[in-house]
C-alpha cells in the first residue's frame, strides 16, 4: 500500500520560508517522479513543481520560480519543497503526488497516480 505523507506546513509571515516534507511508503521511491500541487480555497489545483527520477531535471510553475525549491534524498524516502519569500498568494492545501516513471524526461507532466493528504500552508500579510 502505498502512502505519501506530508509535514511541515504552518502560519508563516509574508517574505518567511518553510519547508515542505513528504515521506514516502509502499513504492520504489528511486524509481519515481515526484511533484508538488496545491490547492486555494475556490480556486483549481495548481502544478507548483515536480523533479524526475534522477533529480536530474526541475520543473516551477511561474508563480513559485526563483522562490521555491524542490529535492529528494532517496535514502529517506523523501521529497522536499523549499519555500523562500512566501506570499499571501502561496496559501493554499499543498498536496504531493509521485508516480512510477521510467523515463527520466517528462518533468513537465502533470499526471500523477499517488497522493498526499495535504499540508496546511498560511501566509498573512
């Protein structure tokens, strides 16, 4: 069964940093893609970031580029998302997702198969 958990959400103040965390169960970790969603009250899911495979490649939705940051250290089953320079537009549920892939090209691919159950992330102005 595979589970992914998310930690490390929170109220924050405009211009902070957290760092999102998503530990992984059930599934070859190394052999996934990983990316990050979230999720506005009254607003539609967003593609924030994803990193293949390897690590090799990093895709950031424009709203988040040159701020945020994602990695995965395959030894502990985890992805991150660094967050620098938080604005209230950031708040929302951030969900991570990952999926099987055997390429190590398709970054960009919003398609996920597995989920998290979301993490609260709140930046007051």
């Amino acid at each position: 069964q595979v589970q992914l958990v998310e930690s490390g959400g929170g109220l924050v103040q405009a211009g902070g940093s957290l760092r999102l965390s998503c530990a992984a169960s059930g599934l070859t970790f190394s052999r996934s893609r990983w990316g990050w969603f979230r999720q506005a009250p009254g607003k539609e899911r967003e593609f924030v970031s994803a990193v293949t495979r390897s690590g090799s490649r990093t895709y950031f939705a424009d709203s988040v580029k040159g701020r945020f940051t994602i990695s995965r250290d395959n030894a502990k089953n985890t992805v991150y998302l660094q967050m620098n320079s938080l604005k209230p537009e950031d708040t929302a549920v951030y969900y991570c997702a990952a999926k099987i892939d055997y390429s190590d090209y398709n970054v960009e691919d919003p398609d996920f198969k597995y989920w998290g159950q979301g993490t609260q992330v709140t930046v007051s102005s």
